[in-house]
C-alpha cells in the first residue's frame, strides 16, 4: 500500500472514530444521524434492557422549549460517565420556527403569522422520540428521561417499544393516566387548577392560528412576572432571562390533546421515576402527586420512585447537578 493510500486509510478511520463519538454525546438530532455507524455489529447483538455498557439518557424537552434547556443536565452525566443527549422535538431547538414578526417584535403581524407547527401532532414528537430510541439501544441501555410536555413522548413512546428501556423518567412532567388521558386533560383537572396560565400573554387566536404562541421576547414587566413564577420561580434575574432566551414562540395546539396513556403490560412494565418539583407553578405539585398516584394504581408492583426538589420550580434547580445525581442513581431494569 502505498503512503498516499495509507494516509487516506486512516484519515477515513479517524472521521468514523469521530463521527461515533459524536453521535453518542451530542445534542439535538445527532444520534439519529448515525445510524450507519457499526449498525451491523449493534443490530448482531441485538441489545435489549439489561444490555452491558454505558447508558445512553434521552432528555426530551418541554412545552416552547428545546433541548438546549437541558444541556446543563447532559453535560453532567457526561461527567459521570454516561452518553447524554438532548432530544430536540420537530420545528424545535436546532430547527426552530423563528417568527419574522417576533425577530421584529411586530405584535400585530405576530398575531397572525402563520406556523408550521400548526400541521404537527403528538405523534410527530413521538415518532421523533421513538427514532432516537432505536439508535442509542442497538449500544446499550436507553433511559428516557421527559420534562413537561416531554413526558406525553415519554409514555407514547414506552407503549409502543417497552422493550428498548431500561428506565423511564419523568422531570416535573405530564404522565397522562386513564383519568386523564391528555395534557389537556391534566391541566384542566382540579389539582391543575392552581397552575398559572398565561392567557392573557397568548399572541392572536390559538384555534386560528394552530399554536400557542408566546411572546418571550417582551419588555412588559407584568408579562415577564408571570413567565417567572410559571416556570422560574425563586431563579436569579440573570438566570432568568438566559431561559428566555432559548424558549420558543410557538407550540403546537394538537399535541396538548393527544392521548399518551401507557399500558399496564408495556409502559407499566419499565421502573420509572418521576423528579417532583415542589415549587413549580406549570405542573403543580398537586397535580404531578396525582399522576404519580395514579399511574402508581395502574401498576401497584411497579411503583414510581419519588425524588422530591421542595424548593425547585417548573425547571428544575439552578444547579444541574442536582438532576444529574437522581438520573445517575436510576436503577436499570435487568433481563
């Protein structure tokens, strides 16, 4: 072989070595993009829950949020030895639909812009989710892991390849039940009631428009004290404002009402925890100890495992850490 071939050879190993790395730590769609990369040898040893290895979480964001909320909490368990990797929903994060009119703060424009959110559906989340699964379990054992609105993903996607998890994890997140069988539905219950809204921060008309679209961006001090204590309460200013600043105008209207229950043989099979948030103002602490009773009724010999943040709100503690350390500590389902 000659020195120039050589050269070539092991230039393309080195990117295959790099592109592997890369597709199991990094955030947003990555994963879902390499799965050429030793597919053969994965699929050859069909890897299931128990499977030896480092694990691989999943983090799946919320309502007008994206995966960059939770890098904080990746980056963590990177430390700790783990893959990580931050799982950005459709039209979200890394493939976000900016509004010309929100880049221009034009509120009347704002009002009827339309979004190519409108056309989604919890299923597209959920087939998103579902991919993302698929790769990281043909390397080893898969925890996912939903905040908020991710945890409809979380139960959609539980139901339909329960045999790909290991845990499951909910972080102040909706686990619709058979009560309550949507987001909606959560939110509309008596335990939701106590849960700020803000209605009158909405830009146009929802059934219009196909989304609910916020104005993050705005200088009212009103507006911004209730996106606080909806999702931030007791955060420094500072710190604030950098969520803000990732948060997205719009969320789709139909993904609130998709159904996300989980089945007592599937969902109900997979150990789960739920990260209790006893501060948060979106998913009130009444309401997310009802769904953990509730799915906990569905499945009496496989319990949630309860960890409680008393003084964290809607998203999580300041400092990750304190996420990264329960998630760390889950314990796989084995066999």
């Amino acid at each position: 072989m000659t020195k120039q071939k050589r050269a070539t050879a092991e230039h393309g190993r080195a990117r295959r070595s790099v592109l592997r790395t890369l597709g199991l730590t990094a955030a947003g769609t990555a994963l879902a993009t390499t799965a050429g990369t030793g597919a053969a040898a994965a699929r050859e040893a069909g890897r299931r829950p128990g499977a030896v290895g480092p694990r691989t979480y999943l983090l799946v964001h919320g309502t007008h949020s994206a995966g960059v909320h939770l890098t904080g909490v990746a980056g963590e368990l990177q430390r700790r030895g783990h893959r990580a990797v931050t799982v950005d929903l459709p039209w979200h994060g890394n493939e976000a639909f900016v509004p010309s009119a929100y880049q221009r703060q034009d509120l009347d424009a704002l009002a009827t812009e339309p979004s190519p959110l409108a056309g989604l559906t919890l299923d597209d989340y959920a087939h998103r989710v579902e991919r993302h699964v698929r790769t990281a379990a043909r390397y080893g054992p898969v925890v996912l892991v939903g905040h908020s609105m991710g945890g409809t993903s979380v139960n959609r996607v539980a139901d339909a390849v329960p045999q790909l998890l290991d845990h499951i994890c909910y972080f102040a997140a909706f686990c619709p039940s058979r009560a309550m069988p949507t987001l909606e539905a959560c939110m509309s219950s008596p335990e939701g009631a106590g849960a700020i809204s803000p209605d009158d921060q909405v830009i146009g008309d929802p059934e219009q428009l196909g989304v609910v679209r916020l104005n993050w961006r705005t200088g009212r001090p009103r507006d911004l004290a209730v996106f606080k204590e909806m999702i931030c309460a007791g955060y420094p200013d500072t710190a604030f404002r950098r969520v803000l600043n990732a948060m997205q105008t719009d969320e789709c209207v139909r993904a609130y009402g998709g159904r996300a229950v989980g089945g007592a043989g599937t969902w109900g099979r997979i150990p789960r925890t739920y990260l209790r948030m006893g501060r948060d103002r979106l998913v009130t602490p009444e309401l997310q100890d009802r769904m953990i009773a509730e799915a906990d009724e569905a499945t009496p010999g496989n319990r949630f495992r309860v960890r409680d943040f008393p003084s964290a709100p809607h998203m999580g503690p300041l400092d990750p850490r304190e996420v990264a350390d329960a998630l760390h500590e889950v314990r796989l389902r084995r066999g």
